[in-house]
C-alpha cells in the first residue's frame, strides 16, 4: 500500500497514485498515522459527505488520541485554548460562521476583483528577468490581498509572509506574529467588521479569528497558484483554474477529525477518538463539504482566476524558462503538492 503521508518528488506530468491505491483499497482504509497509532482514511464520495456532517466526528484537537504529539500530528490549539472555525462544532461553529461567512461571500469578492487583479498586476510587474514565482509571489499575493481587504497597512505583508512560514518550525510563535498583525486592522476593512460582529468577545479571541482568515487564504491558494500559472503557460489547457483545483486541491486530506465515541463507518468500527481523514483530492471535494466548507472559497478562485486574466492580459509574452515537462512537484505527506520551483519569464 503506497503510504499517502510519505515526502516525495515526482514530475509535474507524473499522475498522483494514492487516490486510485486508496479507493482500490476499500471505503475505509486504515493506515499507520505519521503521529502513532492508526488513521482511518475515507474514500466513498457518499460516505465522505456523511461524514463531514456527522455530529459524532469532530474537529476539536482535544479529541485526538491522547499519545499524539501536537507538533508531530500537526494540531491547532484546542477549542478551549482557542476557539475558531476549524476547531468548533454544532452550534458554537454555527455561531462563528455567521459571523465570519458574510466577509467573504461571492458579491463582496466579485466586488474585489478589480482591486485583486491590481494587486496581481503590480507584484508581477515588479519581477525582472528569470523568476522564480514559487519563491515570492504565490505566498506573497494572497497575503497581500487579504490584508488589503482587511485594511492592515502594506507593510505588513513581509511579516506575514515569515510567520507563515515559522508555522512549521514555531507554531506558537507564528500564531503570536500574526495575530499582532491582525490587530493593526483598519476602519472600513474586514477586520473592523468581524469586531463589531463579534461584539463583546475578547479581543486576544478576536484577533486569533482574523489570524486563522490570515493563514487560511495564503494556504489555500498559494500552492494551487503555481499550477494555475504552470498551466496558462505550459499547456493549452482552456480552464487551467478548474484543472489545478481539481487535481492539485490545496490539501490532499480534510484536517483531522475525532471519533467523540464508537462509529461505524461502512461496518468499520471506529473506536473513541479515532482520527478520521476524508480523501479530498480523489473525491474532488477541493474545498470540503457540510458544516466546515470552506468559507474563503470564493475569495481563492477569485484570486486564482484574477492571475489568469492578468498573465493573459497584461503580460502576453510571458513563458516558462524551462519546458513544462521539467517542472516538479513536492509532496508534503498529508500536507499538500507544490512546485519546487517555477522559473518564469515575464517579458
């Protein structure tokens, strides 16, 4: 059995097996887990989206099995140490979401899309000669937008930047950045808003939400835009947005969720907290399903599709400085597929 949380290379033409090893394996696949212990890996598109709903399965860390490490396994703080979108559930979540969900609907991103497309524009107008765009640009333009919709000043992107990528080495220290960045929010922008819907909640709370919205939109984007450039200039596929999400979803696994007591899933019996994964990249359910769908969706297509009109509009004779072919992708066991690299020239 191919082990899916296993680091590797492969060709950025070179298919990825684990989806069709782990259907083929049945609807529930047990596999060893990075952290100890066993995972519980599901594969049936129907099952999935029970179980992305199912009440029984939840997304608080505090659930995880009691021997895991939180640095090895890759944990949030707890609900209790810090409540968020991602850590609640039932009606706690419920509450947080209509709170959240309304900054970042469709109409409000579709009214950002010029604004988007500029910030696009002006950071890829910067880049002179043979670039390598993985190594600035596709982390640097989501951040740069979010930040921008939330009226933090500028200046600020080039910390972000750093604690986004501290997370993997000091968690606490990461979090800490970003939510002093979070705080520097002005009038008029999302930030502002999300206070004054949240209204009597601790600030410390406050601030640890808007750094979650910080991390969420450069994660979820910043791996998918490198092969949506990729694809525009490497291929004659006619919607390589749509390609990329589909094959190259941000994660490969929805994040980890916990057994709150003994389940049956497709006559598997789970034991009380049990980690549970649902196989989001061979299912196609790129930005998640039920409760926890995804609510920065809207503002990562847009910021997707806004690179895409941007290189055809503003930048006709760009191209890849090697051929496509060359290209190469690293998987992060369990994390996600980004390119190694991706030189470019833009004039």
């Amino acid at each position: 059995m191919i082990d899916p949380f296993a680091p590797t290379e492969r060709a950025i033409t070179e298919p990825n097996p684990v989806p069709a090893a782990l259907r083929a394996a049945g609807p529930v696949v047990a596999l060893d887990a990075p952290a100890g212990g066993q995972v519980w890996i599901v594969t049936d598109g129907e099952l999935a989206k029970r179980v992305l709903a199912d009440p029984r399965i939840v997304k608080d860390p505090a659930m995880a099995p009691l021997d895991w490490d939180p640095l090895t396994a890759g944990l949030e703080p707890t609900a209790a140490e810090h409540p968020s979108l991602t850590t609640l559930d039932g009606p706690d979540h419920a509450t947080l979401r209509r709170a959240q969900a309304p900054l970042l609907t469709g109409k409000r991103i579709r009214a950002q899309q010029a604004r988007i497309e500029e910030i696009a524009h002006d950071l890829l107008a910067a880049q002179t000669g043979v670039v390598d765009l993985m190594a600035d640009f596709t982390v640097r333009f989501p951040l740069a937008v979010l930040l921008d919709m939330m009226a933090i000043p500028s200046e600020n992107v080039d910390g972000a930047m750093a604690a986004c990528t501290q997370m993997y080495t000091d968690q606490g220290a990461a979090i800490a950045a970003l939510m002093e960045i979070a705080g520097k929010g002005q009038a008029g922008g999302l930030a502002a808003e999300l206070r004054e819907r949240l209204a009597g909640t601790p600030e410390d709370e406050v601030r640890y939400h808007l750094f979650g919205l910080i991390l969420a939109s450069q994660i979820t984007t910043e791996a998918a835009l490198g092969f949506v450039i990729a694809g525009i200039l490497g291929t004659t596929d006619p919607d390589p947005v749509a390609t990329a999400l589909r094959e190259n979803p941000p994660a490969p696994f929805s994040l980890w969720r916990f057994t709150a007591e003994e389940v049956e899933l497709a006559g598997v019996r789970l034991p009380p907290r049990a980690p549970v994964l649902v196989d989001i990249a061979g299912l196609g359910l790129t930005f998640g399903a039920g409760p926890h769908y995804c609510v920065g969706a809207q503002l990562a297509q847009a910021e997707l599709h806004a690179v895409h009109t941007v290189l055809a509009r503003d930048f006709p004779s760009a191209r890849l400085a090697v051929p496509y072919e060359e290209l190469v992708q690293l998987v992060v066991g369990g994390v996600g597929t980004r390119l190694k690299e991706l030189p470019v020239v833009l004039r």
